[in-house]
C-alpha cells in the first residue's frame, strides 16, 4: 500500500465512523465529515495533508498524489 491509498482509505473510514457518530450519538460528528471533505478539498490543490505526513514517517512508499 503506499501513501495515497492509505490516505483514502483512512478519510473514508471517518467519514463512515462521523457518519456513524453523528447518526446515532450526535450532529455535531458531522463537523467530522465536513473537516475531512475540506481537507480532502485543499490537498487535491496544494498537495499538504497532515495524515500523508504521518504516513510516510511510517514507512509507506510515495505515491503519485502525495509524495
């Protein structure tokens, strides 16, 4: 797996567990969902993403979006 896959593999896990949260305990987790649609957004653009950061500290290889 290398950075770009596990990117979007975690955003859509929390997008699901907010979806969850905010479904079943309250609204305000779909803040969650708006936080990760936003950084998702700004990252396409500028290529900064703080969970491809900690990703590649942990060894993944680079891929085409994040390297």
């Amino acid at each position: 797996m290398n950075i770009d896959r596990a990117v979007f593999a975690f955003a859509g896990l929390i997008v699901l567990a907010s979806l969850a949260l905010g479904y079943f305990v309250s609204p305000y987790w779909f803040l969650l969902t708006a936080f990760v649609g936003l950084n998702l957004f700004q990252a396409a653009f500028t290529g900064f993403c703080p969970a491809a950061m900690i990703f590649k500290a942990l060894g993944l290889k680079s891929g085409n979006a994040f390297k």
